[in-house]
C-alpha cells in the first residue's frame, strides 16, 4: 500500500514538472518606457531614504543595551571586591 502510494506521488511529480506553465504567454514582450524606471527609480530612493534613520536608531539601541549591560557588569565586580 506504502509503495503504490509512493509510486503515485513520483508519477505525480513527474508529470507536474514536465508540463510547461501556461500562466505567463511569451510569444509577445512588455517593454516598459523611460517613465515607468524612473518611477520605480523613485520609489526605490525614497524606501532606502526611509530605511537610513531607522537603521541609525537600531544601531544606537543596541550600542545602548550592550554599554548598559557592561556597566552593570563592571558595577557588580567592583562590589565583589569590596
């Protein structure tokens, strides 16, 4: 019973990956003009512009966390000594 099934699944595969995709027909191409690039050049520019601060404010966040987390370090050998 095992191995029919597994016969069936290879069969399966097979045949689905032999089969060309019908969903795209490439018989005819889309070009898109000048404009169109510039635009999503545009957008592009603007998500990295978005994308620098927020960088900036994590890279300071965890500068913070990791210089908090050493001065508690440094605070508690000082107070085993003493």
């Amino acid at each position: 019973m095992n191995s029919v099934r597994t016969m069936a699944m290879s069969v399966a595969m097979v045949a689905g990956t032999s089969l060309p995709a019908l969903a795209v027909d490439t018989s005819r191409t889309y070009s898109s003009g000048l404009l169109i690039g510039v635009f999503l050049a545009f957008c592009a520019l603007l998500v990295v512009v978005q994308l620098m601060p927020s960088l900036m404010l994590l890279v300071g966040f965890i500068k913070g966390l990791a210089r908090r987390s050493e001065t508690k370090a440094e605070a508690a050998t000082v107070s085993q000594k003493s």
